[in-house]
C-alpha cells in the first residue's frame, strides 16, 4: 500500500467513526429527553404585613434569595465527568406556560432526579404544591403559530 491510500483510509476511518460517534450521541439525547418528568409548581400567594405597609422591596429580596439557594442546591445535578463531556448530562428545564388564560410554573427533570428535586423546592418553599403532570400541548388545534 502507498502513503496516498494509508491516508484514504485513515480518513475514511475517521470519518466513519465520527459518524457512529453522532449517531449514538443523538440516540442517547432522544432517549433522555423521553425520560423526563413535569413538575407543575403552584406556590399560593401570601398576604403578608409588608405588602400592607407597602414595602414589597424587602420581600422580594427575600424571595430572590430564596430561589438563588435553590438553585445553587439544583446544581448538586451537574456531573464533570467525561462521560457527561463526551455524550451530554441531564439538564433541568424551568418553565412558564400561558394556557387558557392561566399562567403555570413547571420544573421539568429527568426521572431519576424527581424525588431530589420535589425535596429541594420543598425544602425552600414549604408550601408549594408540586404535581406530576402531562406535557401541555400549546399548539393543540392550531394551524398558525403568531
């Protein structure tokens, strides 16, 4: 064999394995989006004593805060291994749906980190009610999207 066709194949090898390489990247990127779940998040709205006096700068501080120590503990998800580098992590989707005249919060996780991560938004707002529900489908019945 000659240098010119040791070259050929090396590309073509390389070439075919970057292709096997993609293929079973997008297969594994289908199969985690098929493995989610959708936490809808209602958090009842309190009518506290500062919004009374008016002072809602405070207890907005307070509810950003709230959410940052929250998700600083979501980022417990995260994995820098290579592995995670070379084929994707899951990831944490958060969600605001218009639906009917309805405004929804949704949490969408992998699986394997539901309980995790009802236990983290728990942790931080006591009273959130967390569901397990469907995907909503906005697009229902709808030629044109505006």
């Amino acid at each position: 064999m000659t240098l010119d066709q040791i070259i050929i194949l090396l590309f073509i090898g390389l070439f075919l394995s970057f292709g096997v390489f993609l293929y079973v990247k997008r297969r594994i990127d289908f199969r985690r989006s098929m493995n989610m779940v959708f936490l809808r998040v209602l958090i009842p709205k309190k009518d506290s004593e500062q919004d009374e006096r008016k002072e809602t700068t405070r207890d907005f501080k307070e509810q950003i805060s709230l959410m940052e120590q929250l998700l600083a503990s979501l980022k417990s998800l995260h994995s820098g291994g290579i592995k995670s580098k070379l084929f994707g992590q899951d990831y944490i989707s958060l969600e605001y749906v218009a639906h009917k005249q309805e405004i929804y919060f949704y949490v969408v996780v992998p699986k394997k980190a539901k309980n995790l991560v009802e236990k983290q938004i728990s942790a931080f707002y006591s009273d959130a009610v967390i569901d397990e529900t469907e995907e909503i489908d906005i697009f229902r019945d709808k030629k044109v999207v505006k």
